[in-house]
C-alpha cells in the first residue's frame, strides 16, 4: 500500500520552547524572533516577505484554534557590509494571544512555499506527536532545534503520521485514488453503513491476516477504511458544494455551517465504530469469545466483554478469568470513562490509536489499573521510558486466550 513521504508535504521545521519576552510582545501587536543558526537553514539567508501562514494552537483537551496570517524573514541590517540581523516577524492573532512561556513553538515550511505556525503546551500528547513527526529530538534550553525533512529523516505516511496531519487539517493527496474510487463507485453520492464499509476495507486487502498478524492488519484495515471514506465524502462534499447554500432571503450561511458540522461529527461517529468493527474481526479470525456492547451494572456497556455477557453475570465465575477492553480512536481524557465499567473486572485494557500520548496520562492510567493497548506500530511513537508498559494487540489475545482456556 502505498502512501507518499512527509517530504512530500514538508521541507523542514524548527521547534523551541517559548520564553517570556517572546510570549508578551510590550505595547506592540506584533512578534519577532530572533534569527538562531537553525532558524537560518530553514528559512534561507534571502529575505522572504508575507510568507502565507496558518498558525495553530492545539490544547491537551481543548477545541484547537486556527487562523491565517502572514510571515516576514529578513535581515535588519541588509545593508551593512559585514553584520547581519536576521528576524521573523508576525503579527498578533488569536493563536499566539493564547501562546503561554513553556509552550513549544513549531514552524514548518511548505512545499507550496506557505508556512505551519503550531503552539502546543509542553509535555503535552501533541507536543509528543509532532516531535515524532517532524523527527526532533526533546527540547532542552530556548534554542531553535532544526530538521531537514529529507533522507533518514523522510518517513512514510503511515497510518501514525497521518493521524497527527489530520490534527492539524493537513490532508495528503491519495496515491491509490484510482483504485479507491473503483472500491467505492458501487455507493454512487450515499454513505453505506459503517459495517458494510469495513467489510469493503477488509475484503480489499485479502492477503491481510488477523490470525497471523493481528496488530498489522487492525492498522491496515483502519487505514483502508479511512481512505475509501475520506474519497467518498469528497464527492458528497463537492456534488453540496456545487449545489449551493441558498435560501429565500440568500446566502443560506446557517445550512452551510450545520453542513460543515455534520461532516466533522460523521468523521468522528465512524471512526470509533470502524474501530470496534475491525477489532471484533480481528477477535473472530483468533477465535475468542466475547459480547460486544453488552450491558453491565449502572447501565454501562463496555465495547467487549471476555468471555461474555453471561459468565460476567454468573457470580461463580471467576473475576480473575473476566476481561474487558474498551475502544477508542481518539483518547484525549475520555480514557476515564472506561474506569467505571464492569465493576467486577479490577484491571481494565483500552485499546486506542492515538499516537504519542503524554507520560502525565500514561502515568494516571498506571495508577488507576487501566492498561493501554496500541497496535505494535504505534508503541515507537511512545517515549522509551512508556514502551514497556504498552500492550500490543497480540498479546493482549494471548492474554484473553490464557483466560479462557483456549
């Protein structure tokens, strides 16, 4: 499969962590930071002026901020025969209004020439992901660090990688278009169910094993799913477009907004039941007994339950031979939701494809009992110091397996 390099959408990036003085620009609404080495092989020794530039703030928790705006590069002293001063400067906006000292600071150049300004809180799960990303090593100091997105440091847009784009509303073009809108011309301009979808994605990948290699095929079956949904839903998204927003009294902004809401929710809604839907493919290619969705106390219904819905119920089976395993596409701080799911199971697996999470998280969910499990691929994104305590998709079923005595 496929699927382009991150050359293709970037030529280099530099990162710091913010200081004061660059945070709280005195009596000025615009920022200038000043020219490092790094900043330099980045940005070239000829001045670059309006530099167009999305600038973008993204929180632990909270809905991420993006404007447009401007970047200038140039030497202050252009004209002086032996010194240089090199500078970039900005204007004031809603992102960089928000920006705090400590916060890490990423500038990434474009192949289109046009710049990603991006503000994440230090430490934080994004910070993590675009450090594995762009390929930076950890922060130390307020020193620019610099990576040319080139030869070893050129990686595939994987599934990983993609995500992380997708965060920031980076959306690579497709190398296998041709044969994604073959898959899905049968749909015409309306969304199959999402089950039927991911039987679409698994029966198009047939040498894909779950059997031999369960975590490889739960991403490629993932990441199919999210091709051929993402080709479809720019064709229902071009034929509304084409159509127009109008109404009687014009331009129809409120039919428009709710349109565009309705897209990212559609986005969110399928990914988590693609999710449950691969993963349940997965335990049935590995023989496991489960329930999907079955109910427990106070009404909760854990995504799976292991054997199953009636041994859970059976106050003389064993607690320690029960297993549950809640799914999540995207983590953020939902994580505790799955904690209060099937009382009698005291250790709780949560299974999750979001990248890179944070060691404060990670910590908690140790403390909590709560073990999270990513497919194997995911595990490099993780710090060092978290990667032996993450669970992989094959062991987790090796260890429902011991469970159940299969």
């Amino acid at each position: 499969m496929r699927r382009g390099q991150l050359s293709d959408q970037f030529e280099g990036v530099v990162a710091k962590r913010l200081t004061e003085v660059e945070t709280r620009p005195d009596k000025s609404n615009q920022h200038e930071l000043n020219g490092s080495t790094a900043l330099r092989k980045l940005m070239g020794d000829d001045d670059r002026r309006n530099i167009p530039a999305r600038f973008i703030w993204v929180g632990e928790e909270e809905a991420a901020i993006s404007v447009d705006g401007m970047l200038s590069w140039y030497d202050a002293r252009r004209k002086h025969p032996v010194r240089t001063e090199y500078r970039l400067y900005y204007r004031s906006n809603e992102v960089t209004e928000v920006m705090a000292p400590g916060d890490v600071f990423f500038l990434a150049m474009r192949q289109d020439g046009s710049a990603l300004l991006i503000v994440v809180p230090a430490d934080s799960t994004v910070q993590n992901q675009l450090l594995w990303l762009f390929g930076l090593d950890d922060l130390s100091g307020t020193s620019f660090s610099f990576q040319q997105i080139e030869g070893a440091h050129d990686p595939e847009l994987d599934f990983a990688a993609r995500y992380i784009l997708d965060e920031l509303g980076v959306e690579p073009e497709e190398p296998e278009a041709n044969i994604l809108d073959t898959l899905i011309e049968p749909f015409g301009l309306r969304f199959p169910t999402t089950r039927v979808f991911s039987e679409l994605a698994r029966s198009s990948l047939p040498d894909v094993s779950a059997h031999d290699d369960p975590d490889g095929a739960l991403v490629e079956w993932m990441e199919r799913e999210e091709q051929l949904f993402r080709r479809l839903e720019r064709r229902v998204v071009a034929e509304k477009i084409n159509g127009g927003f109008q109404c009687a009294e014009g331009a129809d902004v409120d039919g428009f907004l709710a349109f565009s809401l309705s897209v990212q929710n559609r986005r969110k809604a399928r990914a988590g039941s693609a999710l449950e839907n691969h993963l349940e493919a997965v335990f049935q290619a590995n023989g496991l007994r489960y329930a999907r969705g079955a109910e427990t106390e106070n009404r909760n219904k854990p995504d799976f339950l292991f054997p199953g819905k009636a041994a859970y119920a059976d106050p003389l089976f064993p607690a320690d031979r029960l297993t549950m395993l809640g799914s999540k596409s995207t983590l953020k701080d939902r994580w505790r939701q799955v904690l209060s799911e099937a009382v009698r199971i005291r250790k709780k697996h949560l299974l999750t494809l979001e990248p890179g999470i944070s060691e404060n998280q990670t910590d908690e969910m140790r403390v909590k009992e709560l073990q999270l499990v990513l497919p194997q691929k995911l595990h490099a994104t993780f710090r060092p110091s978290q990667q032996a305590w993450l669970m992989n998709v094959g062991e987790f079923i090796r260890l429902v397996r011991e469970r159940q005595g299969t």
